[in-house]
C-alpha cells in the first residue's frame, strides 16, 4: 500500500507584528483602561457601602414624635445662616 499523504491545510494563517511603539501604545491604552474601571469601581463600591447622610433614629419609644435635638439645631443654624447671606 501507499503511504497516506497529509492533507495542508488551505485556511490561511494570521499573523500580527507590531513595532516598539504599536506595543508601548497597546501597553497604555490597557493601563487607560484598567485604571478607569479601578476608579468606577471604587466610586461605586462607596456609594453602596457608605450611603447618603439619613437622619439619626433615637431610640426612645415614641417613634419619632420629635427629632433629636442635634438635628434640630442643625436646621435652625441652617436657617440662619441663609437668613443672614441674604
């Protein structure tokens, strides 16, 4: 019997080359990039974690009847403050 010949291959191959500077810019778009979503990341995991200032819940029984005093002075000073920019 014959010996079975291979079979080449008829796709063609691709083949990429770069020069220093195609890498280096590759290099600095990745590093663009990476820092980028570093930095959303970071933003995003403050907001979940450290939400927007709420008012204080007291602890007495009346469920809220009043609002704690501290919050009460920061409203009044609040007001002041504006009445007297105008």
């Amino acid at each position: 019997m014959a010996a079975k010949r291979k079979k080449r291959s008829s796709g063609k191959t691709f083949r990429f080359q770069l020069s220093l500077g195609g890498v280096v810019s590759i290099a600095v778009v990745s590093f663009c990039l990476f820092l980028w979503m570093f930095l959303l990341g970071v933003w995003a995991g403050q907001t979940i974690l450290l939400p927007a200032a709420r008012p204080v819940v007291s602890d007495k029984s009346g469920k809220g009847k009043e609002a704690p005093r501290h919050l009460v002075s920061e409203v009044k000073n609040r007001q002041v403050g504006t009445a007297a920019q105008k």
